[in-house]
C-alpha cells in the first residue's frame, strides 16, 4: 500500500524553505506513518471483533434455537358432506301372475275309464253302405237307433218291408251288419244285462 504523504512532503518542503529544519522534517513524517500504521490495526482490530461478535452471535442464536416441530402428518380433507340426496325412488315390481294350480294328470287307468265306452251312433247313409238293400230301399234316419255297441235300422222301399237290419260295433273292425229279422232274443246275440229296444230278455 502506498504512503499517501505527498501534500504531507510538500508542506514539509515548504516548511523547510521558510527556515524550518530537516530533523522536524523527519520527525513529522515518521510521526504520520504511526498514526497510519495504528489507524490500519484499530480498522483491523475492529473488524476482527466485529467478526468475532457476529459469529459468536450465529453461534448463540443457533445452540438457543429449539428443536423444531415434527412435521405433522398431513391429513386428506374428508370430503364435505352434502344434503343427502332423497333416495331414487325404486318402482314396485309387478306381483307375479297368479298361476291357476293345475289338476294333476288323471291316471291312465282313469282316463281310460273316462272315455266313451260306445261308439257314436252312426248315419242312416253311413248304415245303407254296409247293408245289401234292395234297389230304392233306403234307412228312415229317424228310426236309427243305437244301444250301447248295436244299432238298427228299419228300412223303407216301393212296398212295405217288415223287420229291421241289425249292425255290431267291434273294436278295429268299426261298425258291420249283422243280420236281419222281425226280432232277436237277446241272449242269441250275447246280451245278458241291460234292456235293449230290439231284442227280448229270457
């Protein structure tokens, strides 16, 4: 670092030029560089204490400074909430169709019980194609008659017939003549119960 002595110097010069001596000269010029060298140790000084308290001072504040906190845990916000909202309204189901118990299936035994146990009683026409009737002879429909498996049937032509034509129902085999008479007894024919209009009993 230069010395900043120079207007010093000059004046000093100029002192000397005015009769002043050289020794006070000097005197004067190491007395300035003293007070220079004691003004750069108090700076120095100064700026080591100034140092000093502020790194005494960090130091305190921090041993003095408490623990801090332990972070909290966080909680997620609980959702807000709301007005319950009314429930959807659920539409009532429909109530199952009632079912109508069912009778149980009749047994066959009594189903076959159930049916007819004679044939339908048939057509005079139905009749004049299974008997050999003389020509412009017919069957009267309203003298067709019918007894459980046995129809008869009186006959009407260009002169008066007597008697009446007999038919047998079978089972496979349908209806079929019989034979012809004015009258049967019933037990020739196999009739023993019953009360048929065509033959007689005993």
């Amino acid at each position: 670092m230069t010395d900043n002595l120079g207007p010093l110097r000059q004046a000093m010069s100029d002192l000397a030029e005015h009769g002043g001596s050289a020794d006070m000269y000097e005197r004067s010029l190491h007395r300035s560089r003293q007070v220079q060298r004691r003004a750069r140790v108090a700076t120095a000084a100064t700026a080591g204490v100034a140092v000093f308290a502020i790194g005494g001072a960090v130091a305190l504040a921090t041993a003095n400074r408490p623990n801090p906190p332990a972070p909290v845990a966080t909680q997620a916000p609980s959702p807000s909430v709301g007005p319950t909202s009314a429930a959807p309204s659920v539409a009532p189901t429909p109530a199952a169709p009632s079912r109508t118990p069912q009778s149980p299936s009749p047994d066959p035994s009594t189903r076959t019980s159930n049916r007819p146990r004679y044939p339908d009683c048939p057509s005079a026409k139905a009749l004049e194609r299974l008997a050999d009737l003389p020509k412009d002879w017919h069957f009267v429909p309203s003298r067709v008659q019918c007894w459980r498996n046995w129809a008869t049937a009186s006959p009407e032509g260009p002169t008066v017939g007597d008697g009446i034509y007999l038919f047998q129902y079978r089972a496979g085999t349908g209806w079929r003549y019989h034979s012809q008479g004015s009258g049967y007894r019933c037990e020739d024919l196999g009739i023993t119960t019953g009360n048929p209009p065509f033959c007689e009993m005993g």
